[in-house]
C-alpha cells in the first residue's frame, strides 16, 4: 500500500495521514453515520509513533463525493475487507463508533473467515449486533433528519442550515442511517479476537446493559466494556480517556 505526498493511501477505501511503516500495531477506524475518515484525523497526531492509524472512506462524501453511498452491507463489508486483508503484516485494530461499531464488526468476521482476523476488536456507542432496533429515521424529512443529528451531537448546528450544503451532505447521511436501521447480522461466525466495548454514561441510543450484550459476540471469550462520562459522541470529549484505552488495546497482541 503506497503513500501519496498528502499522506493518503493510494486505497480508495483507506485515509492515512501520517503513514508509519514501522510501527507494530495498525489502528484502523470505522466512521459513525454520517461521518467521514477525518473525524479521525487528529488521533493520528495524537496517538504514538508504535500506532500506525488509518480510517475508512466510506463512499458518497469528502473526495469520494462523486461516488453514490452504498446501502448494502454485505457490498460495503466485502470491499472494505478485500482492501484490509493485504494489510496482514503487523496486528490489526479495528475501531468503530456507532455504525461504524457494526461495520467494523462484519469486517471482523469477513476477516476471520479469510485467515486473516484483526487482534482485537473495539466497538462504542452501539447495541450488539443481535439487538438490532430498528428504525425509520432514514424516512424523515430534511429538517427533522437534521434536528436528529443535532440531538444526537457529533455535527456542528449550523453546517447543514444550508439547502445548498444539505443537497451535498444529506444523500449520504440518510443511506448511513438506512444501512444501520435495516441491519441485520450477516450469516457466518462469530470474530476469533478479543473485545472491547465502549459506551457512554448517557447515550441515548445504546445502554450499559445492552452494549454488554457484545460479549457474545466474539469466539475469543474476552470481552472487556468501559463506560464513560457523556452521551452518543462522549468520545470528543472524552478523547483523551479514550486515545489511552486505544494504546492500551493496541499492545495487545492477537490471540493464539
């Protein structure tokens, strides 16, 4: 995998800022609904040498805005492990927050059934694969799709005030929430690695209780769940906490 002057992948599907060939660990992070690989940019700064970090590009925003989202699951899964699994020369991450949490999951298990499983396995702000909710909200209106971003916090109020900007934005968003509603776990087993699941004290769309539900969700047996101050997006301002949890999983190795 090469690295461009701006420090991006030459993978479409995979952003690096700070390319590190050398270090042991690769850190690799799903974004929430909506989002895009640079919420992650400032961990790649943040995080130490010994962590190489990389975030998904999901299509139908940043530079791949030309590209329609994909509403499909197993599509998006298979194309995100078919870019991963060459990536199988040092330990390997997997980091995903809300939707990303159950991306990140089916990677896991499409990279388990090749031979090639990631060392670990961290998932925050989303109920097990198994707890599926749900949901119209992928129905709503412009404005009542924006107040629940809004409500749900991770976007800026006034980014989307715009026809313009919700003309560009909103396609996208709208099929990140349509995948997540409509999900349904994948067939095929369960991920060989270790867990780590991460929460929010007030998150209203996922519980302690119900995010400890993951647990069953990994052959390994090891399932380890923190609970942090905050809501859905605790993890912008609990970042520091959060940056010291990912070190923590990222020295430990693969399982046997």
């Amino acid at each position: 995998m090469s690295g461009g002057a701006d420090g991006r992948t030459g993978d479409v599907w995979l952003h690096r800022w700070r390319p590190r060939p050398r270090a042991g660990t690769r850190l690799v992070c799903f974004p929430h609904a909506g989002g895009s690989a640079a919420f992650f940019a400032p961990w790649s700064t943040k995080l130490p040498a010994e962590i190489d970090v990389a975030a998904v590009r999901y299509p139908g925003r940043a530079d791949r805005l030309a590209e329609p989202p994909l509403t499909s699951m197993s599509t998006l899964v298979d194309e995100i492990a078919r870019a991963l699994e060459p990536l199988a020369d040092r330990p390997t991450v997997l980091f995903g927050h809300s939707l990303g949490a159950l991306v990140a999951y089916e990677v896991a298990r499409e990279l388990t059934r090749r031979d090639v499983p990631p060392a670990r396995l961290i998932v925050s702000g989303r109920r097990a694969p198994g707890d599926a909710p749900g949901g119209t909200k992928h129905l709503l209106s412009d404005d009542e799709l924006v107040g629940e971003l809004v409500r749900l916090g991770g976007t800026e109020p006034g980014l989307l005030a715009s026809e313009d900007a919700r003309s560009v934005f909103l396609p996208a968003i709208r099929a990140d929430f349509r995948l997540a509603e409509n999900y349904r776990r994948l067939p095929g087993r369960e991920p060989s690695c270790p867990l780590t699941v991460l929460v929010g004290d007030e998150d209203t769309e996922v519980d302690a209780r119900r995010a400890g539900l993951w647990a069953g969700h990994t052959t390994n047996g090891t399932c380890t769940t923190h609970v942090l101050p905050g809501g859905h997006f605790y993890l912008i301002p609990r970042e520091k906490t959060v940056l010291a949890l990912l070190v923590e999983a990222c020295a430990i190795p693969a399982a046997a």
